[in-house]
C-alpha cells in the first residue's frame, strides 16, 4: 500500500503480533493516566480545587480517546490549563501515539529501528514497509495542515464573538476537535446548537470532521496519483480509477453513508416539531446532512439528541457503529469492515466462491478479518449495555444510545451521562467502552491476523446446517 522501500525484505524471525498489539493498547493507557494526574490537579479546574480521580480519569478517556462524552461542561469546569491538557490529549489520541512518539524520535534525530517501524506500521494496519517514514512524515503534514486551515476559517466566526486571544484558542481547539472527530468542545451546554442554521459553521465542521475520517491512506493515495496526473502519466479523468480498491471502497462507502444517512434522517424527522418540520427545506437538508456526518464519530450536535423520534435514534446508533475510515481519526467499526462484510454476503447469495468489488478478489484472510472485528466489537456492545442496563438502569433507549457513542466513538449523548446519573460502575463500564472502542478496531485486526499457514493437524471435513 505504500511504495518505495525494501521490496525483498523478510523478517528472520517472525514479530509477534500479541506483544504488537500489547504495545499499542498500553500506549494509549498510559496516555490516560498522565493525562488523568494532570486533570487531576487544581490548576486544571476552573475552581482551583482538585478534580476527584474517577471524573478526571472519565475526562482523559474522553480526550485521548477522541470520543467527546463529559460528565460535565468542558468550558465550565475546566481553567485554561484543563482546556488545554485536554487539546492535547485530543491531538495524541486522533493522530496515534505510537505515530506520534515515532515522529517525536524522527524530530530529536533518534535512529528509528526496524522493531520501531514495524511497531507504527501494525498501529496503522499497513501490510508493507515501504515508504513507512515518509507515511508517517505524510500524517503529521496533512494533519496540521488541515488543522490550520480550519482554525483560519473558524476564526471568522470566533474572533468578533469572542475577541482576537480566545478567539483564536477556540478556532483551534474546534479545529482539532472536529478533525480528530472528537466532539469535545468549549463553547457553551448546548454543542452546536446555537449555530443550528449556520451554513458556515455547519459546514466546516462538517469538512473537517470528513477529512480526518476517510483516513490518510487515502489521501495519501490522492497524494500518488495525483502526481501521476501532474507528470502526465494519466489523464484526469482516470484519477478515480488509479487509486486503490481501499481509496475506492472507503469513498463509495462513505458517500452512500453520509448521503444515503441524511435522507432516512430526513425521510423520518420531516415531520417532527422538534427537530427539523419548521425549517426551510436547504435547512432541512443541511441540518440532516449535519446529523448524518456527526453520528459517524464526530460527536458535535446542532440538535439535542434527545428530540429525534425513537427510530431515528436507532438509525443514527446503526451510523455511529460503522463509524469512519481506517488508519483515520474517526472510530467504529470502519466502513471496510462494513463493506467487506456486505461484499462477502452478497458474494455467498450469488453462489460465488470469492469476494470481488472492482474486478478484483479480496484475499480471504482480509474477510475474515473483518468478520472477526464486526463480530467481536458488537459482542463487546450488547454485553456492556446489558452490564449497564443491571448496574446503572435509567431509561432504555439512552443507555444504548450512549454505550452506543461510547464504543463507536461518536460520543453524541441524549443526556444519560452526567456526573449525577451515572454510578460509580456506570462510569467504569463507560471508561472502559470508550478505550476499547478507540483500540478495539485496529488492535483486534492486528491480534486476529491470520497466518497464511495450513493447520499442523488435518481433520476430517463435517458439513452442518445453516439457517
């Protein structure tokens, strides 16, 4: 997937991928507990007073986790200090802090050694180190390029309301905030709300929040063959059809979501007073185009989550479950994961033996892959929101909306978290949905390669029966 290295390199000892996976799980754990001792101390709070440590370690999780459920306002309980240990934690846990302490090593002239490359190529779920170090040079590029930019376009809208110094901390705390699909926000109790029928808002939120989600593979195909394209090595009109079959899957899919989204969105609240009935139709499409965006992990809410009719909370928990790319700063199960699912589905109901999209065959190991983290990652849901459901009770539906948020990092709410609802297992059970959701994808794909081997045992072949 990415060029221009050792083409012949093999490993002499197979890497375990278990110890790989341990790494990167316990990266982002210690990510957690620094950024908890540091909420945790007075300066952090608005108050001057030491924040407890299960709220403090809910707020880490949150951040570095990219997710954006609170057990209170952002802007209200946290000093400066607090806001911006928080905007930190953000910026690590939407770029990958295996990624990010490599870069750290490149910048301070470390020598990156092999274990190191091979460590950040399994984070990103790569299959060849070609090229790695410029990839990763590529993320840190794009990253705080994109950032930048929405934090010039943002500070039209918050420099006259909030003046030119906290101004510009808010245009950049919301940029990074929306292009880590974090949701996270320091702006006031109600989101986005206030800017419901602002196009401008709505919509370079909604850039943003997009951009990081499709994931760097594929702008970093964009990147490839757009230079095809410059040397004249293709026309512009075979851009499309020189990228990868991911860069491919990922914009099919993305688009059918996010468009194909907004219209059940539309379709079901038209008529609800609530939300969306007595809005201009361009509102209309805006505000549902907005919703179908945000449910995909980025968190922010132009509409209280608690107006939207009982089937369109279900539809949007469906979105919040597939979540973004992979190798991006959204969470979820990914629209790969997804996509090869329904390929493989429809490829069994044809009678085919492979799965084909594109004219070409999907290795088999890659659709068991994504069996696997579809399986495993709704396993992991339905037991937690039973667990939640025994330990915390509350009304049904948001509780499954927010373990819903929790564990596809969208961390859209309809109110059930609070420091006050939820117990003290309630906001464990929550803590823990949202770190698995965050390493769950990727860390699962990596601890669920499957090895080209054939078993060192045959057995003897047995049909069952199936449906």
């Amino acid at each position: 997937m990415v060029d221009n290295f050792i083409d012949d390199y093999k490993p002499k000892k197979k890497r375990s991928s278990t110890s790989t996976t341990k790494l990167i799980v316990s990266s982002f754990l210690v990510a957690i507990i620094i950024g908890t001792i540091l909420l945790m101390l007075p300066i952090s709070a608005a108050d001057g007073k030491a924040t407890p440590f299960m709220e403090a370690l809910f707020s880490s999780t949150t951040a570095v986790c990219v997710i954006g459920i609170t057990l209170f306002p952002t802007y209200l309980h946290w000093s400066l200090f607090g806001k911006i240990v928080i905007l930190i934690l953000v910026q690590l846990g939407g770029l990958g802090i295996v990624a990010f302490t490599t870069f750290l090593l490149v910048l301070i002239g470390k020598t990156v050694t092999l274990k190191d490359r091979l460590l950040v190529m399994d984070a990103f779920n790569l299959d060849t180190l070609g090229g790695l170090m410029q990839f990763l040079k590529f993320i840190f590029q794009i990253t705080f390029s994109i950032e930048a930019v929405g934090a010039v376009l943002l500070a039209f809208e918050f420099v006259p309301k909030y003046g030119p110094a906290w101004g510009l901390f808010y245009s950049v705390f919301h940029s990074v905030s929306s292009f880590c699909n974090c949701g996270l926000d320091i702006l006031g109790d109600n989101s986005l709300e206030d800017y419901v029928r602002d196009p401008y808002m709505n919509f370079v939120t909604m850039g943003l929040a997009i951009t990081g989600g499709l994931g760097f593979v594929v702008w970093w195909d964009f990147v490839k063959v757009s230079k095809m394209v410059k040397r004249k090595e293709i026309r512009a009109r075979e851009f499309l059809l020189k990228c990868t079959i991911h860069t491919k899957i990922v914009l099919v899919t993305s688009a059918i979501l996010l468009f194909g989204g907004a219209l059940v969105i539309f379709i079901l609240e038209y008529s609800n007073p609530l939300t969306i009935a007595d809005e201009t139709l361009p509102q209309k499409i805006m505000q549902c185009l907005f919703q179908s965006s945000t449910c995909r992990s980025v968190g922010f809410d132009t509409i209280p989550q608690k107006n939207f009719k009982d089937v369109t909370a279900f539809f949007c928990m469906l979105l919040m479950i597939i979540g973004g790319s992979p190798v991006g700063t959204a969470g979820g199960v990914k629209t790969t994961t997804v996509a090869v699912v329904i390929l493989e589905t429809i490829s069994a109901i044809k009678g085919r033996r492979d799965t084909i999209v594109f004219a070409r065959t999907l290795p088999h190991r890659t659709v068991r892959k994504a069996t696997m983290v579809l399986v495993v990652s709704i396993s992991v849901w339905l037991f937690a929101t039973i667990l939640m459901g025994h330990f915390n009770g509350g009304d049904y539906l948001d509780l499954i909306y927010e373990t819903t948020a929790a564990i596809g990092t969208a961390g859209l709410s309809r109110g059930y978290s609070s420091a006050e609802n939820l117990s003290f297992i309630g906001k464990c059970i929550i803590i823990v949905l949202m770190y698995l959701g965050r390493i769950g994808p990727f860390s699962l794909a990596i601890a669920f390669k499957v090895s080209d081997e054939r078993n060192p045992v045959q057995y003897k072949e047995e049909d069952i029966t199936i449906g």
